[in-house]
C-alpha cells in the first residue's frame, strides 16, 4: 500500500515538473513574442490602419509557422537523433523524407498564402522592411542568447 502511494506522489511530482517546464517555455516564448511586436512595430512605422490589418494576419501567420516548424519538425528530428538513421529501415527513412518534404510544402504555401495578404495591406518597401526587421530581430536576440551564455562560462 505504501509503494502504491509513493509511487502516486512520485508520478504526481514528475508530471508537475514536465508541467512546469512547459510552462516556462512558453512563458519565454511569449516574452520573445513581445519584445518582437515591440521591435517591429518601432521599424515598421505602421499607420494605425495598417497595424490594426497586419498584426492578426503575422501572429496567424507565426503561429501556424512555429507549429510546423517546432513541432513537427522536432519529431522528425527525434527520429534522426543519436544515430538512428543508421537502424531505419530504407522503407522508414523513404517515409520519414517524404515527411519532411511535406511539411516544407505546407511552409512555402504558408509563405505564399502569407505574402499574398501582406501585399493587399502594406507596400512592396514595408514588407521588405519586415523582412529585413524580422533578420534584425533574430540577430539580436541570438546575440543576447550567446552574450548570456558566454556571461555563464
């Protein structure tokens, strides 16, 4: 009886701990999320109208991104992780390729889809400008990352 109930409490406590470590890490994704909305919204300079048109269709847009990007791309990644490419099967490996190839489509159509109601809001030299913005963010935000573990060691 006592094993059982420890046993519970032990599930219990593990089960809270993967818990909270999703929670930080979309804690920190949200975080990031905002610092982005931030910094473009400053490089962008949008009017009002177009800000109230473009943010629904960029966080529709970087939702659906990051959902193909991280969570289906991380399960491919899984599969290819500590050797296993060399244990599939050719049949598997075909599989997992065609995978893959998938998901890139459903991200250049994505893209596409994207671009196409970005041009009905905002000019060609703004959404340039986002692009470049968006680079710029990223840089900076893997400086900080790199500063920060550099700072550790």
């Amino acid at each position: 009886m006592k094993i059982k109930h420890t046993l519970s409490i032990f599930c219990l406590l593990i089960s809270f701990s993967f818990y909270a470590q999703n929670s930080k890490i979309d804690e920190k994704r949200e975080k990031i999320k905002e610092y982005k909305v931030a910094f473009l919204t400053t490089e962008l300079e949008l009017t009002s109208a177009e800000a109230e048109k473009f943010w629904p269709i960029y966080n529709a847009f970087d939702d659906k991104q990051f959902e193909l990007r991280h969570e289906k791309m991380k399960t491919y990644l899984r599969k290819l992780a500590d050797d296993n490419i060399n244990s599939i099967s050719e049949k598997e490996a075909a599989t997992l390729l065609s995978q893959i190839e998938s998901t890139d489509k459903e991200l250049y159509i994505l893209k596409e889809k994207y671009n196409s109601n970005l041009k009905k809001i905002l000019s060609a030299k703004k959404i340039l400008k986002l692009k470049k913005s968006e680079d710029d963010f990223n840089r900076k935000l893997l400086k900080q990352y790199r500063d920060k573990a550099a700072a550790k060691n």
